[in-house]
C-alpha cells in the first residue's frame, strides 16, 4: 500500500516513537552467503595459493573484462588505482578535476606530487561542466579526470573531444558507476582508462578493491607491472623494471567479487527500483530537487541524492537530516565539505565554484540498498512529507534547542 503520509504520527523530536525501530543505513555491503563461497575458499586454504595472480583473481579479471568489453585489472583499492594509472601514464604538471567528489580523485594525485586544478560542476548533473574544463586547460595541464557522480555518466563525448583537441590524457574516475552506460556502450569504454572502487560501500563488491578498464593493451602492461613491486614476470624476476608498489587484490576479494558479478544486474535492479519510489513520491514536495541524468547515459544508482530548497521546503538539509536521524533514517551529506573545502586544499588556487559550493551545502543522500523493501522507502518518503508539512513546527523546535 502506498502511503501519502504518516497518519497520525508524532515526530520523534516532539516525543514520538521512532519511525524504525532499527537504523536504516545509508549504504552497506550485500555480502554472499557463506554458502555460497565456502567451496572456493576451502579450495583457496587448502591450495595455499592465496595470491599473487591465483585461479579466482584470473576468473575475476576475465568475467570483469566479458561484462564491460575492455581488458581490466584488479586493484587493491580504487584510490590506488588511480596513482598508478596517473604513475603508468606519465602525468605530470596539473590535472582538471571536480571538487565534487570523494577527496581520493584529488589526492591520488597529488600523493605523486601533481597538482590539482579545481573546477566547477553542472548544476543538473553534479558532473565536471566540460565549458569550465575548457577554460581551465593550460600549458601545465597534463590530464581531465571527470567523475561520474552517484552512477550519472559525464558528458563524455564532450569531454573526450577536449581532451583530444588539447593532446590531454583522459581519465574517468567511475568508482559509482560500475553497470551504467553511455550511448549504449559499457562506462569502462572511455577515455585512456577508467577506475572503479569494489568498496563495501558500492554495487559490485569486493570487500576493500578497485578496478582499471582500458583499450589500451601497452598502458595496462605497465599498470601490471607497477601494481607488482615493478616486477614484469615476463622478464627477469629478480630485478624490478621500474618503481612500483603492491596493488595487487588477493584471492579472498576475488572470490567475493566472482559471487557479487554473479549477481550485480538483480541488485542494480533492485535499487534502480527503489529509486523510482523515491523520485515518485518525493517530486510531489516542494523544495526537493533531483540529479538529472546525462543524455545518453542508462545510470545505476550508487547514490540516490536529492536538493533542498528551504525556502521552499520549508526546513534546511541539515536540519532534514537531524529529523530522520531521530526516526532512525540515517543519511549522508555527500559530498560536504566539497574537496577545495578540505584543510589540505584551502591553499590551492581555483576559480569560484559557485555551483559546488550550493549543492554541496544542500545535497542529502537517502538510503539506497539492495535488501530494501519497498515499505521502508514508502516509509522514508512519508516521513519527508511530513517533515516538510510541520516546517514551522520544527524550526521553532531547532530555535528553542539552538
């Protein structure tokens, strides 16, 4: 049954009892059943081969290339994908990024001594605003590393036809956007190379783990060889054929990972699911605005975030977020504080950003997860409903508590 409100209910701030009698998080890893991995892992103990390019880390590097249509490579981590990606490709100088995003797109690079170079975002999609990359490029500019925000593709052709133009290298950090696409063609298609994150936190997981997809064999050789110390175990094993470090993913994440590709299409399904829940229900109250998808790009939802208007919605994010704390609706404020925001980056030079700046300070993401029900999402729209309905109530409570 869908419900339009709550009936009846009292706030938990005004005394009432909480919505949900447990929290509902706003992400968590959909795990397998231990079932369901005990033979591999019997198999991977007894054998002892634990890693270092064993059976099921092949078998997940394969069924990762088959499912995308570009040869990858698992990672460590995504973070660590990155700086290696940057290592293998030369960068050097400057790279163009967003500031909305998770502050690891930033520091993968400037962990190697490469500077950032901030830009501003669209104010629809979340994503890098290709007018703001053009305008940002300069002699030091090396590389664009745009980011497909939440599982939203970027405007890729755009920003692959700027980086061509300008001889700039082109990387996708796509650590939400395993599973979407762009013009009908797999995200991990484009650009010089792609990375992913199999965190515990995304669709596809591994535990802790990244991913690097790209077309080009040469520049995947050397990412081999820099995620194993430098050694190329095609040549001489004893000596290293450049500095690298480990970013290598052992057996263990493999075979989570092997189980979860088994299974991503249904939990991406079901998410996108509870996002038409939540795009219908919450489109019909004022004051909440929403990410809009890229032309051409077939999303998955990562994240699913929405924009409070106060004036309009009646109550800020931040006291929005509070509210459904108190009902047990946990929430996340992402990206807050953007990165330029972040002490390391306080220094650094960049034109205003305007537009990250607003929608950093009124972003909220809802829960969004695989295991859902379809009630909890009714549920969590009702509850947003009625928040917005005692607006005045509720910043008289916020004014008496300050």
């Amino acid at each position: 049954m869908i419900r339009d409100s709550i009936t009846g209910k009292k706030l938990s701030i005004f005394g009432g009892e909480k919505e949900f009698k447990e929290s509902i998080i706003i992400s968590r890893p959909t795990p397998p059943p231990f079932q369901d991995i005990e033979e591999p892992l019997k198999e991977v103990l007894g054998n002892k081969w634990l890693t270092n390019g064993g059976k099921f880390l092949k078998s997940y590097e394969e069924k990762l290339s088959g499912y995308i249509g570009s040869k990858c490579i698992a990672t460590s981590n995504g973070t660590v994908a990155l700086l290696i990606l940057a290592k293998a490709l030369g960068l050097k100088g400057e790279v163009i990024v967003p500031s909305f995003t998770f502050p690891a797109t930033a520091t993968s690079f400037n962990f190697l001594n490469i500077k950032t170079k901030f830009v501003d975002i669209d104010k629809e999609t979340y994503c890098i605003d290709p007018n703001e990359v053009k305008r940002a490029i300069n002699e030091d500019t090396s590389a664009i590393v745009p980011v497909n925000i939440y599982g939203n593709c970027c405007d890729i052709k755009k920003l692959e036809n700027i980086a061509e133009n300008n001889d700039l290298k082109l990387i996708f950090d796509s650590a939400h956007a395993f599973g979407a696409k762009y013009n009908g063609e797999m995200v991990g298609n484009f650009g010089d190379a792609e990375m992913f994150s199999t965190h515990a936190t995304k669709i596809l997981i591994t535990g802790e783990g990244g991913i690097i997809s790209s077309k080009n064999n040469e520049l995947l050789d050397k990412i081999r060889i820099q995620q194993n110390f430098g050694y190329d175990d095609l040549k001489d094993k004893s000596q290293i054929q450049t500095v690298g470090i480990n970013a290598k993913m052992s057996e263990f994440p493999a075979i989570i990972g092997l189980w979860s590709l088994d299974n991503f299409e249904n939990h991406k399904n079901r998410r996108n699911e509870i996002a038409k829940i939540y795009l219908n229900r919450l489109s019909k109250i004022k004051g909440i605005g929403f990410q809009k998808t890229t032309p051409g790009c077939e999303r998955v939802y990562q994240f699913f975030s929405i924009l409070i208007d106060k004036d309009k919605f009646g109550v800020d994010r931040d006291q929005l977020a509070e509210v459904l704390m108190k009902e047990n609706v946990l929430t996340r404020k992402y990206f807050y504080l953007p990165v330029h925001q972040q002490h390391p980056y306080k220094t650094v030079e960049h034109d205003k950003l305007k537009i990250t700046d607003e929608i950093s300070s009124n972003i909220l993401c809802l829960p969004i997860l695989s295991d859902m029900t379809n009630d909890q999402a009714e549920r969590i729209c009702a509850l947003i409903k009625l928040i917005h309905e005692q607006a005045e109530e509720i910043n008289n409570y916020f004014r008496k508590t300050s």
